[in-house]
C-alpha cells in the first residue's frame, strides 16, 4: 500500500461542527438555545431530554453487543476515533489523522485535550488496551478481526501504531463503527471490569447516572467533554419500551421528544397528531432470509435455493412493511460501494416459481417434501408477520415451514451456536461500503454462524479486497464476493431498510446516522 497520509484540518473539523448541528437553530455563545419567551414549550423542563428506545442493554460495556439499538445507548457515553457525518462522509473524532508505516501498520494521531468523564486524560494506551481487551475476551466485534494486537504499539500519549494481520484499506471506516468506541483502561482496572458501575467511563457527551433494568436509563452531560456547547441538552431520561406499538402510542401523546422504535404501521397515525412529526432515514442495512449451509438438510444447496424459489419476497415485504423502506433489488442497500442491481436479478429476479422448487426439492432427494424451521425474533412484528406468510407460501411447493419465535438473547445464542436452519436477520454495511457486511462473515466472526459458510476462496477474495486501494477496483471485488453468496443460496435479501423516529416539533437537530442507525442526541436541541 502507498504510504500516504490523511490529514483532517481545522477548518473541515469546523465544517463539520455545523453540518453535525442538523439545522439546530439559533444558539447563545455557549451553545445552549436562546429563551424567546414565546416557546410552545413555555413550563417544559428544557434541560431534560426525554427518549424512548427498544433496547434493554443489561450492561455498558463497549462492544459487548453488535446489535444497533444497543450501540445507540453506549455511544452516548463513549466515542470512536472517526466518524461518518450527516452525509456519509468520514470526519475525525478522537483521532486528527493518520498515516500508513507500510501495509499493515497504520499511525494514528490523537486530539489532544481530550478527558474521559472522570477528569483522566485520554491517550494512546487507552486506544491499544480498548482493541486488545476486546480481541482477548472475543467480544462480537467483526471489525476486529483484521487488528494484531501483538504488534499493536502506543507511541507516545497522543500516538499509537495499529498493526493488521492483513492489508486492510478501509480500516479507519471500520472503526468509526459505534462497536469500536474507546474505553478509560484505568477505570477498568480501578473498578474490576464493571461496567454497571465504575468502569462506565467513557469521553462521550453524556455520562451515566443510573440505570433500572427493563425500564429506564438516566444521563447527565459529561462536564469534561472536548465539544464547547454540547451536549445541547444536559439531561438525557431513556426509556426502555420493547413494544413497537406500545412506542407508537406513546409517540401520539407527544410526551417524549424522541420516540424510536414505533411500529411502522402506526408512521402515518403518529404524523397526524398534534405536537409531533416523523424524521425518517435510509439506512445501510439490508434484511435478509439467512440460509444455514451447515445445517442439514440446508446443507445441499439445491434445498436452499428451492426455498428461494418457494417464496414471494416483494408480497412478502410489501405485507410488512407497505411503502416503507424499498424491496431489496441487490444484496446491499443504494448508495453502498460494490451493490450490483445487475447481479441480483441474475439470481432473485424471477420472483416465485414453485414449479421449479418442487424440482430442485426432488433433485435434492425430498420429492415428497420437506420439513423446515425459521426463527424470527418474537418481539419485531414484522418479522414475525414476514415468516407467517412465507410459511403460507412455501406450503404449495411441498415445505411444511415452522415459524419459531424466540426472544431477543436467546435467540442470538441459538444462532451464534449455527443451531437454526433458516432464520430472518439484518447485516449493515456501516463502512459505507460492502466490505462493512462482507467483514461479518469471515473466520473469527460470531455472525458467520448465521449462514456457516466456510468458503476458502471468498475469504481469500475478501481479504484481497481489503488490500486494493483504488476504490472503483474494490468495489469490483466487493461485487464478486456478493455475487457467491448468491449462487450458493446463503441468504436471500428482503428490505432495504429505513427508519423513522418520532420527533417533538419543538425538537430540533435530529438526525438519523445511515452507517450505523445512530443517533446523536448530543446535537439535539428543544425550544
């Protein structure tokens, strides 16, 4: 790789101060909001902001879980080294820049001035601890696995080298991934790990003051934080609410500021009431069907794509979802580096043909039929909507298809185990290119479990990918790595998916983070 170096000036860290603020409004010197005296909020505690989210997290802990709604909750708290702005570009965030030693070590220099919530000063130590500590616990964290924390190095307080088991040209995109935000180690030895407690330390905007598990989490503004003015709003109140109707209703009482998680069915009800309006987003995930190729009788691939053919996947989305989001028309949502609609229509594009998957059943030895399992996550209602009517659909073809519905935690171990047959799950390409899903199924992934998919010449092509430079040539390789996925009938892509919040409108400078879903409510304002 040619040493080169990427430099993040004053001015563009400037630029992005204003585009972070979504259009916030007008603000004092201090960046709080201006008292007009005439707020439709007049009485309102404006120094409370009030959310509702989906996620219970059980813990604190960075990386501990790759699921989005629970990283939404931990990167309030702690910060990562990049960050990919309103527009899907890559700012700097705890780093200012970089530079490549060779091909496999890249230089990284920190902001200086930076404290974590208890008043300790973030260095380079606490960057390299952060990445090993999560490499030697085996957290789930693909982004990860090309970093050699053996020859990883801490150069001096404001430098660190990160060194690479292969090439990997995209790494600074990869870990401006919410999964990869950096810890305070001594508050981690000082505190024996506990990240319900002492150990919750992080140069975030917001720190936690307490947390009721199954109900609500309380934050208040970190008073160290690098950002002059921010956050906007100095108190933070989640509230835990897994029902997405339940959220729904909540949402039509304009009792919160930011309600996230609502059914989508209930968009169009939430924009009628008074008070309230909905913020929308495309995101990089995509939802697929994932097949289990380590899973009998998944194991034969003829079954796997008669199970592709039995089904009418734009029915089946436009069932769940209506008009939100789009039907998938390629593996990888729009805007994404390596999506090929071509590829996919080569594949996917002749829509349901059950004729043909009762052939491929009887090729595969089942001419009588088959018995299959999908598992969806009990409390996302879509997807349980999306399996019922598969079932429904697949029955014709000669597949008695049982629906198994499980809890959010189980389930994920039932998956990582590679117990399932068939399952409904979502990867993000949150690199802003496919590398950033590709990276979830290679060896030392816990996602690879999903599709056990143990291909030596896609790993190898991947890993070439990571090495190219050029970009329009990795998208190249980024399409073929696609394209085997579909001719082996791994998964089959659904739903490009979009996201809604309820928004108050006297709320502004909400907006939804595409590579990751995320919301930054430190840029949050209320009038």
């Amino acid at each position: 790789m040619k040493k080169f170096v990427s430099l993040f000036l004053a001015l563009l860290m400037a630029l992005s101060l204003v585009a972070c603020g979504g259009g916030g409004g007008d603000t004092t010197d201090d960046g709080s909001t201006p008292d007009d005296g005439g707020s439709a909020s007049t009485g309102e505690d404006l120094d409370t902001l009030k959310v509702i989210q989906g996620f219970d997290p059980g813990t604190f802990e960075p990386g501990n879980n790759d699921e989005q709604g629970y990283n939404r909750i931990v990167r309030q708290i702690y910060e990562t080294l990049f960050f990919f702005d309103e527009n899907g570009e890559l700012q700097p965030w705890l780093a200012t820049g970089y530079t490549w030693d060779d091909d496999t070590h890249m230089r990284v220099t920190l902001r200086e001035g930076v404290k974590f919530s208890d008043g300790t000063d973030f260095t380079a130590e606490d960057v390299i601890w952060t990445f090993t500590r999560a490499i030697e616990d085996a957290l789930p964290n693909s982004h990860y696995n090309m970093i050699d924390p053996a020859g990883c190095e801490v150069v001096d307080d404001l430098t660190c080298v990160i060194a690479l088991k292969y090439p990997c040209s995209t790494l600074p995109n990869h870990l401006a991934n919410s999964q990869c935000v950096i810890a305070s180690k001594a508050a981690y030895e000082a505190n024996d790990g506990d990240y319900l407690g002492g150990a919750v330390v992080g140069t975030g905007p917001y720190k936690l003051v307490s947390y009721t598990p199954g109900d609500m989490i309380i934050f208040e503004a970190n008073e160290y934080y690098w950002r002059e003015g921010e956050p906007k709003v100095p108190n933070m109140e989640m509230r835990v609410v897994l029902s997405g109707e339940s959220s729904a209703t909540e949402a039509k009482t304009a009792a919160y500021d930011v309600v996230l998680g609502a059914n989508t069915r209930e968009f169009e009800g939430i924009e009628a009431a008074d008070g309230v309006h909905m913020e929308y987003g495309m995101t990089a995930n995509t939802v697929y069907i994932l097949l289990n190729t380590a899973k009998a009788p998944m194991d034969n691939v003829k079954v796997r794509e008669a199970f592709a053919r039995a089904i009418n996947a734009a029915a089946t989305v436009q069932l769940a979802y209506g008009d939100f989001g789009e039907v998938a028309t390629a593996m990888v949502s729009p805007g994404i580096g390596g999506r090929n609609e071509e590829t996919f229509q080569k594949y996917y594009g002749t829509g349901q043909d059950i004729e043909t998957a009762k052939s491929l059943l009887a090729e595969a030895g089942h001419p009588d039929g088959i018995d299959l399992e999908i598992t969806v996550e009990a409390n996302d209602t879509q997807r349980c909507d999306m399996a019922e009517a598969m079932q429904a659909q697949v029955l014709e073809a000669g597949i008695n298809l049982t629906v198994n519905k499980m809890e959010s935690a189980p389930m994920r171990e039932y998956l990582a185990r590679g117990d399932h047959q068939i399952c409904i799950y979502g990867f993000t390409s949150n690199t802003m290119e496919a590398d950033g899903f590709l990276s979830q199924l290679q060896p030392g992934s816990s996602a690879l479990a999903r599709i056990g998919y143990d291909n030596q010449e896609f790993f190898d092509l991947y890993t070439e990918g990571c090495a190219t430079e050029d970009t329009a040539a990795r998208d190249q390789i980024w399409e073929q790595c696609l394209e085997m996925l579909m001719e082996d009938y791994t998964m089959i892509p659904l739903w490009h998916k979009e996201l809604g919040a309820a928004v108050k409108d006297n709320v502004e400078g909400f907006w939804w983070a595409k590579d990751y879903e995320q919301c930054y409510f430190q840029f949050v304002s209320k009038s």
